[in-house]
C-alpha cells in the first residue's frame, strides 16, 4: 500500500463501516433503557444551565496600544479581591479577551505585554449574570523603530538598535531685534530677550528658537522582568557655528572689551562640555521607580518644559532663555553636576527627588585687611544642593509642586571689565570676602576668567496644566529666596565647565532678596497640525538695598526692586512628524532695579529698557 493510498482507504472503510451500521443494527431492551438514562440527563443539563447563567458574569474587552491598535498576545489576569482566585487569558488576534462564569464581587483587571507598561484597572464589581466590559489601553515603553528611510522621514519612528536609541535636533532660524548685538559662536540663545548691552537694531541668525540643537543617546536595556538599566548622553550644538552651547565663553571672549564692543554675552549651564545636557545611569524598575546618578536636569527644569507654554523655547519663552526660575533661583543650576535622581509613579500621582554632591574648587580668600596671592587660605566648594517633586495627572488636568535648595548658586555677570572699561580696572583685583583690594598682581589672570555672584537659593514652584480641546492652558508660579552664603567661595573657584572665577561676591545682598516669577498661556491647535501659542511671563524683585533709598534723587541700583515682563505669540505648522516651521514674535521690557546693567556700577541703566524680536524659523527632530 502506498503512504498516499492510506488516507483514502480509511475513508472508505469508515464510511462502509458506517452504512453497515445503519443497515443491521437492531436495538435491545438494554440498550433502549441506556438511551432513556442518557435523554434523561441530557434533559437535567439542559433545565440546570438556565440557572447557570442567571448566577455566571463575565468580563471582557479590548486592548489597544496608545494610537488604537489592537494587541494581541496580551496576558490578561482576572483577580477575585475576595477569594484570591487568578485567571489568565490571553487576547486573540483582534485584542479581544473574554471570561465567563466568574461569581459576583470586586476583581482587579491587569495587562501584561513584553515592550508595553503594566496597566491594572480596580475598583471592578460584577452582580450575578452581569455582562461587563473592560477595554484597556497600553504604553508602548518605546516608540517604534524605525525599518526604512521612507519610514524615518514621514513617521516619529526611532533610531534604535540593540536598545540604544539616537536621537536629536536642528533648530535655526532669522529675525531682527529692534535692540541688540552681534553675535558670537559660542552664543545658544538667540537674542529674543532684553540685554543690558542692547543697543542697535539689526537683522540675524537665531538659534534654537523652540528646541535646542543638539544630539543625544538613551537606552534601556532589561535584565530581569521589570528592571532595566537606562542611561543617556546628550549634548547642545550651536546650528550656526557647529561649536558646542557655552555660556560662560561668550563673557570671556568679551572680557577687557569696552561696552560698546561687546558681542552677545549669556549665562547658563551648558558651558561647553561634552555632554553639557545631560550624562547619567542608573536602573529603572516597573514598580519601584528609576535611580539614575550624572550630570541631570534639575527638577525645576523638568517641571518647566512640560507647563511653559512654549516648551523652553528660547526665542519665545522667558523662563526657557533665562532660565532663573527652572534653576531655583539661578541660570547655571538648570542642570546639576554629580547628582542623584529619583522617579516614581503609582496611579495618578508621581513623586521625584533630587541631591547634588559637593564638587569643584572653592579658591581661597584672607579676612586681613590687606593680602596677596601667599597668604590667603583655600576654601572648600559646599554646592550641594537638593529638590523635591510631587504632582498628579487626573483626566485632562496635571499639576505639579517643586522645592528646591542650592548653595553657593553662582550667578555670571557680564564680561570682565578692562584697561578700556571708564574709570574701571580689572574687577579680580577686589576679594569679595572683605572688599579689600589685593597687593601685588592679580591672584587669579583675568584671562578666560568669570566673574560672579554667590548666594544660597530657596525655591518653591507650583505650576498646572489643563487640556480643553482643542485648546491647552498653562499657569505656574515660583516665589525664590536668596542670601549671602553662609560659606562664601573665594577667588579662583570653579564654575560650570570648570571656569575659573576670578572675582567673586559674597556679599552682595544687603538683606534677603526675593523674586517672584509668573506666568500663564494658552495653545490652539488647528486641524492637528498647527499650533498657536501665546505666552506671558513676569519676574518681580523686591528691594534688598540697605537703607532702601530706591528712585528720585537717590536713583535705581540693582539691589531696587523692579520687574521684567515678557508677552510672545507664534505659529508652529508641522509638515511631518518631524519637519516644522514656525514663526512669531516676542516682546520684553524692564523696570526698576532689573534695568540696572550690572557691574558697571551704580545707576548705570540699561542701554535700552525693551526689545521686539520676530522671529521665523525651522525645525527638524529625530
């Protein structure tokens, strides 16, 4: 017999087999009294399972990732609060799952899929021969990667492989502003907000107007069911230049330079590092939150890109550009060196914690009347800082409250003044401990060297959001205290990127000064691609002079209490997921003490108290 033959003949001899049956069988009073037991059963089954389904509820639904798409192959389980009793079903290929004959009481629903976050759903009650439905939606814990060129250009597919992902943006675009300066290299900013030094009205490349160019690394990798290890590298690049973001390189290119030959001159954290984002690892877990230590953002800088209206937008957003309320207090702490992080969510709600270690030089100083560079004793850096986060997501609405404590916050004045400087020699020479001038030569070359303020920041923020669509809403306020430090730094401390200070003040607030920062706005988004935004932001200071002779004949200084307020409106239109153009404008102005241009002195005002900045431009992010 052939192997194929076989099927066939079987086939045969079952139906042959059957007919035969049919023919000649004849019932006997045995058989006869089996069949009337087995009907009689059949009937008791069929009269019970009415009731059965009377008493039996069932569960079901679907599960969809976070665009709708159905999942399948999900694990979900169906937990009796009062028993205890487990059931396990997977979804099929629609993402449909269904349990039935489950008793009547409280259950906890949860989803399990490799690549998506756990979802539970609680609170469920079923009564006898309920019929529930329970759909569930998923977060993909990375987005998809990217499997084609077509696919990058027209998707927010990611760049990933084996688990690291490359990311990145380009953002550079022109604009004028009706009071400015030339531009340098090393210069991140743009020109958007008001300058002390302002004083020409002139056209201009503009960078990173809503995002900051730059590239990055992340990765998270499992090694065991629900850790991982994460990390991330990230860098800021000036589009115009090609030069890394660095702060603190516009003021010494500038130092010795009379005013009226400055170029644009900021402050900031990145200071030209190679990594002068962010740098950190650590390990993350489903349930007990992510651990990660490096140079990190600080909590406030996380808060405020997610509750500006403008996204930190320099060219659009004052608390993005200027970046006081985001560090507590002070520009250069928007990102803190040698630092411990820590998130958790549970539910709704998300918790963060934050500790920076000591790190750096303190220089040194001399209480004596009179000292040189021998005699003076060096000082140990205490810049340790720490924050708290708490917040919650409800619905459309989210809020969060931030506290945070930095010491010997350094603020980085203008450049260095020099021989060209009116009546001003090199401001090194002063050891701001005591004022008492130096002996001899300068302790520290002015040469590619800060200047700085030092004080102790407090800071305690409270911001919200709210989405009506298809608009979004945004208010958030800071109220910042900052004093003299009670451990003053000396000459030759380090800063940001490990630039020298080689004149500091520990002594420039007379009593405590307060700051208060504000803002508020709304997002329209039309027809999913363009999005309207209009901002407005406000700082206020109080008068922390000593006596506070302040306006009049005494006239303004500093240490006046004043305000600078910011109004911007632009037009962000989306090509593709990835391409934008954008286009707006920003107008800010200064008041009081705030339009004092320190340190040239006392009552030396800015050049011009306002500044209008349009500004068009485009983005490209991967």
């Amino acid at each position: 017999m052939k192997r194929s033959d076989r099927p066939q003949i079987l086939f045969r001899y079952g139906r042959r087999s059957k007919s035969l049956t049919r023919a000649g069988y004849l019932p006997t009073a045995a058989s006869l009294l089996l069949a009337q037991a087995f009907l009689l059963l059949l009937w008791f089954a069929m009269g019970a399972f009415p009731a059965w389904a009377q008493t039996g509820a069932s569960l079901s639904g679907v599960v969809t990732n976070q665009t709708g798409a159905a999942l399948p192959d999900v694990a979900v389980t169906i937990k009796s609060v009062s028993t205890g009793e487990l059931r396990t079903i997977p979804t099929d290929g629609t993402g449909h799952y269904r349990s039935v004959g489950l008793p009547a009481g409280s259950f906890v629903i949860r989803a399990v899929k490799k690549g998506f976050t756990d979802e539970t759903r609680t609170g469920i009650s079923l009564a006898a021969g309920q019929e529930a439905t329970i759909d569930i939606t998923m977060q993909s814990k990375s987005p998809d990667v990217c499997t084609s060129g077509l696919e990058f250009a027209t998707t927010d597919c990611t760049l990933t492989w084996h688990g690291v992902t490359l990311y990145g943006a380009y953002d550079v675009g022109v604009g004028w502003v009706s009071h400015g300066l030339p531009v340098n290299g090393n210069n991140y900013e743009g020109e958007a907000l008001v300058n002390r030094n302002g004083f020409q009205s002139r056209f201009l490349v503009a960078p990173n107007n809503l995002q900051q160019t730059g590239v990055g690394v992340r990765g998270r990798e499992e090694f065991a069911p629900g850790w991982a290890v994460v990390f991330n590298a990230s860098t800021g690049i000036n589009p115009q230049s090609g030069l890394l973001a660095d702060a603190p390189k516009t003021n010494t290119v500038n130092n010795g330079l009379p005013r009226a030959s400055y170029s644009m001159a900021i402050d900031g954290a990145r200071a030209g590092q190679p990594f002068n984002d962010e740098y950190y690892g650590g390990i993350s877990s489903d349930r007990f939150g992510t651990l990660t230590f490096g140079r990190q953002r600080s909590l406030g800088t996380d808060a405020m890109l997610q509750y500006d209206p403008a996204g930190g937008g320099y060219g659009f957003s004052y608390i993005g550009y200027n970046g006081t309320m985001a560090g507590g207090g002070d520009t250069d702490d928007t990102r803190w060196d040698d630092a411990l992080k820590y998130r958790l969510t549970y539910g709704p709600v998300h918790f963060g914690a934050m500790y920076k270690f000591a790190n750096g030089s303190g220089g040194c100083f001399s209480a004596a009347a009179t000292w040189t560079a021998g005699d003076c004793t060096p000082e140990r850096a205490h810049n340790n800082a720490y924050g708290f986060d708490i917040g919650a997501e409800h619905g459309k609405f989210s809020f969060d409250v931030v506290g945070q404590h930095y010491n010997q916050a350094i603020s980085v004045l203008n450049p260095l003044l020099g021989p060209q400087s009116p009546t001003q020699s090199f401001q090194s020479t002063s050891n701001s401990i005591n004022t008492h001038p130096i002996n001899g030569v300068n302790l520290i070359d002015p040469n590619n060297t800060l200047y700085g303020i030092v004080t102790d920041n407090d800071a305690v923020m409270g911001a919200a959001k709210y989405t009506w669509n298809p608009f979004k809403f945004y208010v958030g306020y800071e109220y910042i205290w900052q004093n003299n430090p009670k451990r003053p730094l000396g000459v030759g401390a380090t800063d940001q990127g490990e630039y020298i200070l080689s004149g500091v003040e520990d002594n420039n607030l007379d009593s405590e000064k307060k700051v208060q920062i504000w803002w508020t706005g709304a997002k329209y988004t039309y027809r999913t691609k363009t999005d309207v935004t209009l901002s407005f932001y406000q700082q206020r200071q109080n008068t922390f002079r000593v006596p506070s002779t302040c306006g009049g004949a005494a006239g303004f200084r500093s240490s006046c209490s004043g305000t600078l307020d910011e109004l911007s409106l632009y037009a962000d239109h989306h090509f593709t997921k990835r391409f934008d153009g954008y286009v707006g404008a920003a107008y800010s102005l200064v008041t009081g003490g705030l339009a004092i241009a320190i340190p040239h002195g006392p009552g030396v005002p800015y050049l011009h108290p306002t500044n209008v900045a349009p500004t068009i431009g485009v983005r490209f992010a991967f």
